[in-house]
C-alpha cells in the first residue's frame, strides 16, 4: 500500500517538473519512509487516545521517540 501511494506521489512530482527522472527510486524511498513514520505516529496516537491516556502517549513521543532514533532502535 505504502509503496504504491508513494510512486503515485513520486510520478505527481515527475509530471509537474519537480523532481528528476533518474531520482526516482530517492523520491519513492522518502516517500515511504515518511508515510511509514507518519502512520506509526497516527497509530500511537490513537492507541493513546482510546485509553484515554494522553500522558503516556506524550511522554512517550516527547523522550523515547527522539532516544530511539537516534540510538539505532528506530526502523
């Protein structure tokens, strides 16, 4: 699903001149990359919400996220 929407992204870039043909496989890969994380973060937050636990949830995106990107523990 991620891979398809983000060549549908990356061909829109194509068509209007915004990115290079021989780029193409960077644009899909940053497009994946950012929907994955954007997905996660929308799941975690909506875990959190059903709980009804926002104090957690920001704790969480607040000093784990950032720990875990930069420790290596962010795939």
């Amino acid at each position: 699903m991620l891979e398809k929407l983000s060549a549908r992204l990356t061909e829109a870039l194509l068509r209007r001149g915004a990115a290079e043909e021989s780029k193409r496989e960077l644009f899909e890969y940053g497009f994946q990359i950012t929907l994955s994380t954007l997905l996660w973060l929308a799941t975690i937050t909506v875990i959190g919400l059903v709980f009804f636990d926002w104090r957690f949830l920001l704790c969480y995106l607040l000093f784990y996220l950032p720990v875990r990107q930069f420790a290596g523990g962010y795939h």
